[in-house]
C-alpha cells in the first residue's frame, strides 16, 4: 500500500509541476501583452498632476496661545485634521453665552492682522463636506486676550455654528450618481472637434464650503440652523482677529483657509511671457505691498508662480521682483494708482539671457546731428540698467543707428558709433562695469541699405535708436 500511495504522489507531483509551468508560460505570454499595452498607455498618458502635500497642522495650535498666523490672501492648506482641543478648553458654552462650542472638539485657532480697511472675508474648503466645521472669529482686545476668552469676557464678533444638513447632502450625492453612465456606451461621450487650448488658465482654488462674505445675508448661523456663509463684517487696518475652527466629527479631514479684505482695489491677472518661445512661463516671484501700518508685507511670495490675479490697494505702493535661471531679472516699482481699473491683465515679458538675444530701443532721444541725450532719455534707458545690473555676469553690445539718405556714409558712422558710446557711458555711471559693454556703429553697407529702403518704399527711417545684444558671459 506505501508503494501504491508513493507512486501516485509522484504522478500528481509530475502533473502539477506541469500544471505550474504551464501557468508561468501563459503569465509570461500575458505578461509580454500587458506590458506592450501599459507601454502603449503611458506614452499616450497626460502629465501627472502635481501631487499636493497636506499641511501638518502644529501640535499645539488648539490653543489660542500658538494660534497659527495667516498671511493675507494667501491660502493655507490643505491641512491635516484637527484632533483634540488642546490643552485649554478656551471656548466652553455656558447659559450667559450660549452661542458658542458647548466645548472645543476638534480645533485649530488662527490669527490674522488687517492690512488695510475694507470688510473681512473667510473662505474655508472641508476635504470632507460631511465633516461638521464650526468658526467663530474675536478682535484681539490685548496682552490677555487668551484668558478673557477663557473667561468668556471677550464676546466673538462673528459666529458661524450652522450644522451640516445631511438630507440635503444625501440627496445632492444621490442625484450626482443618477447622472453618472450606467454601461460603457453611454460612458463615451460623441467625438467633438479639437478646440485650441486657452493661452492660460487661472489655478483652480478649492470650493469653499463654509466662511464669510459680503454676499452672504445671515449675520449669525446658530446650532439650530442649516448654512455655511455669514456676512462679513467691517475692519480696520491694523486689527488682529482670532479665528478658531472646530471639527465636531470625530475622524473628520482637513480644510484650507483663505483670508481676505473686501476693499476697492484693482485686481490683474499677473503673468510672465517668454516672447520667443510664445508660452507663459512661472517665476521666483516676490511682490511687497507699502503703506500699511506694518511696514512692508509680502503680498505674493511663491518659487513657482504660474500666474494668478493679485490685490493692489489705491493709495498704497508694491515693489516686484520676478526671477528665473535663463532670463533676465524684472525689479518694478509701482502705486496703484499706475494701474487702470479697467485693465484686467498685468503682463511681463521675460527676456532670455543667451547670446545674441537683443533688445532695441526706440525712445532713445539725442540732440539733432549730436551723440547729446535730451530729455525723456532717463525712463527708457533706466529699466535696462536695472535688468543689466541684476546679472553681473552678462556682456553685451551697445550698437547705435542713425536716419540717414546716405549723402555722408562716412559722418553717419561715426556718428551712430558716438551715439552708441553715449549709451555706453549712461550705463557706467549707474554702476554697470564699462568692460562688460562694446559698442559699434552702423557699417557703410547698412546706411546705404536703409536708406535705400526708406526711399523706396516710402514707410520712412526705422525709429530703432540703439540695440543692445548679449555678447556672452564674463569668465
């Protein structure tokens, strides 16, 4: 029986050592199709999106003492949960004061300083909207603010306590899965001619789900109420608000909250633009609002700045400074009030620092016949001592021109290279190192070709004054 019963393990061993084989053989075969197909996948896959990291929430920022400050405008988040209440239970409702946390469940406090008057707005996004956000917002009232909310002596100017309505939820989520396709051939949509994408599209924000506007009609939402907006309520430059959010779901999910001042204000789309290659481009980019009580504050400061709009308050100055490696610096000084309100886009040009990249000047002006510079010569001249100055490295060419009907080719030469001279020493003397700079003038053959050119098609001399072309690099 032993022998009987060994033999017949040796055959089903045999067979399944076959059965195994043949199953590697047909993953190997359907390994080769499914890798010629994930080929054929990615090299028809869009770019991954940016992957979005959560913002870690500081451990003690449930309390009132550590609360987080927000810069103006500027989004924060998407965060981690809050979890806990902290330390200190600062908000605890009791019978004089009913409209606040009966307790803190899951909190996090902000802090943020009014840079100008206007009325304030608060935009919060929940990663989940079935997470039960509460906000009240205090003007900080002195060194003991913390302990008269504590003490329940300081009275929040606006409260947002509205409880989620899960039925309008439920049903809004019921109707979104009654629209999605219930079989494949209704999934694929009917083909559509290509349309051309747009030259820029603005970086979509988070849709708020509860905050603050000026839009909004309730003044209050109590616990008995349903909503997410109250209406803003006016501040003064140089305020500080307390903003403390609490989570009454317990295992909720993160937010991102925005603060503004809604204010008169001009508000352009801010972008870069790469000429050459015709495609926007994103910048290190800085821009510093003067004229608040604060002194200078940094109204945009983002090392990948795609292009968005951007708040300038009438009445106050910015200064921006834009960089990227390739091209050169842009350093702008400005008010407001040098912007239009009617003007939507606020565009830069990024110019390239490679070789041969040249800029000419029109409004370039100099004394009749003379290499003298008369007046309205400083505003053109100057924004390019700016860029040069920016990048100590480069070298560049200072070549001048002239109008001339070729009479005296030779007094026309030298006098476009004086002129080119001229425009060589403005340089010096704003800082920018003579032996980074050579000039020439026009050669014989191109004063005989443009005026030739001007007498025969009648369009007149060129208005080009001075060229200036990067030569290289100092070694």
């Amino acid at each position: 029986m032993k022998r009987i019963f060994v033999a017949l393990m040796a055959v089903a061993l045999m067979f399944g050592a076959a059965g195994d084989l043949q199953a590697q053989n047909k993953k190997k075969k359907s390994g080769k199709a499914k890798t010629t197909q994930t080929t054929k996948k990615k090299k028809a896959a869009a770019p991954a999106a940016p992957v979005v990291t959560d913002v870690e929430l500081p451990y003690n920022s449930s309390d009132c003492l550590f609360a987080i400050p927000l810069q103006m405008d500027q989004a924060y988040g998407p965060t981690t949960a809050p979890d806990g209440g902290g330390r200190v239970q600062e908000v605890v409702a009791d019978k004089a004061h009913p409209n606040l946390f009966e307790r803190e469940h899951n909190s996090v406090w902000y802090k943020i300083k009014v840079p100008y008057n206007g009325m304030l707005e608060i935009s919060i996004a929940q990663r989940n909207v079935w997470d039960d956000y509460d906000f009240l917002v205090y003007r900080n009232t002195g060194v003991y603010f913390s302990n008269q909310v504590l003490l329940n002596k300081v009275t929040p100017v606006a409260v947002n306590l509205g409880a989620v309505d899960s039925n309008s939820l439920a049903a809004a989520a019921l109707k979104a899965n009654e629209r999605q396709p219930k079989s494949k051939t209704e999934a694929k949509p009917k083909k559509k001619k290509e349309e051309a994408e747009p030259d820029f599209a603005l970086p979509v924000e988070p849709k708020a789900t509860i905050g603050m506007n000026v839009d909004a009609t309730d003044k209050m939402l109590t616990k008995k109420q349903f909503g997410g907006f109250i209406k803003s309520i006016p501040v003064r430059m140089g305020e500080e608000y307390y903003i403390v959010l609490d989570n009454r779901s317990e295992g909720g999910q993160g937010h991102t909250i925005t603060c503004s001042v809604h204010a008169d204000a001009y508000e352009p789309l801010v972008l870069f633009y790469d000429r050459k290659g015709k495609r926007y481009v994103d910048v290190d980019l800085m821009i510093l609002e003067r004229g608040g009580q604060g002194g200078e504050r940094p109204i945009v400061k983002d090392a990948h700045y795609r292009g968005g709009k951007v708040k300038f308050i009438p009445g106050f100055s910015y200064t921006l400074y834009a960089k990227r490696d390739g091209y050169f610096s842009i350093y702008r000084e400005f008010n407001a009030s040098d912007l239009m309100l009617h003007d939507t886009i606020m565009m830069s040009y990024m110019e390239r620092t490679e070789r041969g990249a040249s800029f000419q000047i029109k409004n370039v002006y100099f004394e009749d016949g003379e290499a003298t510079f008369i007046e309205g010569t400083d505003t053109a001249l100057m924004q390019y001592v700016a860029m040069f100055l920016n990048h100590p490295d480069i070298t560049f060419l200072v070549k001048g021109y002239v109008q001339s009907y070729g009479v005296n080719a030779e007094a026309d030469m030298l006098l476009s290279l004086e002129r080119a001279k001229a425009v060589k020493q403005y340089f010096v003397d704003h800082g920018i190192a003579a032996d980074r700079i050579t000039t020439a003038g026009m050669t014989k053959n191109e004063i005989k070709r443009a005026a030739a050119a001007a007498l025969d098609n009648g369009a007149g001399f060129s208005g080009i004054k001075v060229e200036l072309i990067i030569t290289g690099k100092k070694e």
